[in-house]
C-alpha cells in the first residue's frame, strides 16, 4: 500500500468515526430511523467523503441489513438494542464501522460488552500470517466467555478499492474452512456480533439496500428506457451498495425502476439478516489496516 492510498484509507476512516459518533448521539426515544440515516449520510458528504453502503440502523433480533425507506414511519423506542452499521470511502477506499446503542436501559449490557470486547481481542492478535480461522476462535471464546452465542453465519470482510466484500472473511466462530491468510497492507472489517438467541441468521424482508450486479446479459433489457436508466445507475453508485431513498434523487419513479431491475435479474437487494429464535444481536466493528507487527485501527 502506497502512502497516497494509505492516506485515503486514514481519512475515511476519521470520517466514519465522526460520523459514527455523531449517529450515536441521534438514538433517542421517537427519533424516526430515516431522520437518523439522512443526518449520518449528510455528515459523511458534507466532511467531502462517498457514501460506502446505505446507513443500517438494525435493531433488536435483526442483526443487519435494515435501511430505512423513503417515508419510513419507524421511530426509535425506549429498550431498543439499536446496531448503527456505516461505511464511507475516499476515492473508493472504505472504512467501515459500527457500534450498539441500547436505549435508556441497561438490560443488555453484557451482551453489548460481549461483542465490544471480542473485537478488541481480535484486533490485538490478527497480523500477517495469522489464519483467518484462529481469529474466529478468539471472537467465539471470547463471546461464550460472556455467556452468549456469536453468530456462525455472519462474518468481517477484506475491502479493496470499490469492493465492500474482496473475498477473504474474518469469521465470529471457528471455522477452518476460513483458512486465508492475510499480507501487509490488507484491509479488513472486523465485526462480530453476540446474541442471546439462536447464533444463527436468516433472510428477512427486503432491507432497501441493492447493489448492481457486476456481470449481466444486456440482451435482456430490451426496453431502450430501462438500458438507458440501469447505465446510468450503475455508472452512479458503481459497485457499492445503494439505497431506493438515493435512486429517487435520480429517478421519481425508483420504485417501479427498481421491481423492473430486479425482474430482469439487474440488481440483488439484500435481505434482513435476523436472529433464527428472535434473540436480540449485538455488533461492534472497526476496519483495519495489517502491518508488520499486527494492525492499525483507522476507524
């Protein structure tokens, strides 16, 4: 990694934790979620860094991946476990971070403390050289420890310029089938995530957030229209994750432009990843940079 890319890297890193910071301070009982994510997403372009993904604001047994709609009437309520995930990027360099918020109660303290600390043991022993699996072990012990369940199906991700998901994956149990081992200069999102439910996730409701698929048959798109508006919206959120609330500033009618998208197999939208028993989930996560000696937290 050269010190122009670092230097990128570092500063969208300071910008999400700004803007981290400044969400937190907005999880109020009755503040609405789209309130929330348009504040945060507003900061992050306002400090002249790119939007990395839509702001998820998942609470409770829903672990990831909820993005408030255009008109979103969902407030949040007093005892909410509230997990503010957000990713910035300079020139497509990304950092990406999240915290849990409980709401004015104290009931799920541990369970919070749980998923902080397996990520300050992780971040203290990834370094080049170190197998994926062996840091999963320490995110496990360390939650069970708590006596809590990570979760098996969710995992931290490498980054690289434009690309949220490079490949290799930081798992919250262990698992040797996540036997990459990372080089100086990788970028990682270290997230684990604790629950009090069943450890596992599945697919929920639609969380509106899409993301272009990189490889398509434009013999599908028949319609001059929508070939003309996939162009342009891929070319406009290139190959990051965006929100239906964006694609309305560029097109009033994003609803039907989106299902038209979807139909010809354009687009993924991804799901509300859940608790399978509708336990409460917790998250923390920080991106960091490996060197020589183990790592950098930038975010």
């Amino acid at each position: 990694m050269n010190d122009e890319v670092y230097k990128k890297y570092k500063l969208a890193g300071k910008i999400a934790a700004d803007a981290r910071n400044y969400g937190v301070n907005l999880i109020k009982p009755e503040v609405s979620l789209l309130e929330i994510a348009n504040k945060v997403e507003s900061k992050i372009l306002d400090s002249n860094a790119g939007i990395a993904f839509p702001v998820n604001i998942s609470i409770n047994e829903i672990a990831a991946h909820y993005s408030p709609i255009k008109n979103d009437n969902k407030v949040i309520k007093k005892g909410d476990v509230v997990k503010l995930d957000l990713g910035t990027h300079i020139d497509g360099y990304i950092a990406d971070t999240a915290v849990t918020i409980e709401v004015e109660t104290n009931e799920y303290n541990d369970m919070i403390n749980a998923s902080s600390d397996a990520l300050d043991a992780a971040i203290s022993q990834i370094k080049p050289g170190t197998t994926l699996f062996e840091i999963g072990k320490i995110i496990q012990e360390k939650i069970i420890s708590y006596g809590f369940r990570p979760i098996d199906n969710l995992t931290g991700h490498s980054m690289e310029r434009y690309n949220l998901h490079a490949g290799m994956s930081v798992p919250n149990v262990y698992d040797r089938s996540h036997n990459a081992i990372p080089k100086v200069g990788d970028v990682f999102a270290i997230e684990p995530f604790a629950t009090d439910g069943a450890g596992h996730v599945k697919a929920g409701r639609g969380s509106n957030i899409y993301i272009c698929k990189e490889r398509f048959n434009p013999r599908f798109i028949r319609n001059k229209q929508v070939k003309i508006a996939f162009s342009r919206i891929k070319k406009h959120f290139n190959t990051l994750p965006f929100a239906q609330r964006w694609v309305e500033k560029i097109y009033p009618d994003s609803d039907r432009l989106l299902r038209k998208f979807l139909f010809l197999g354009l687009i993924n939208h991804y799901p509300q990843l859940i608790d399978s028993k509708k336990g409460i989930v917790t998250q923390k996560e920080h991106t960091v940079i490996l060197t020589e000696e183990g790592c950098e937290v930038i975010s």
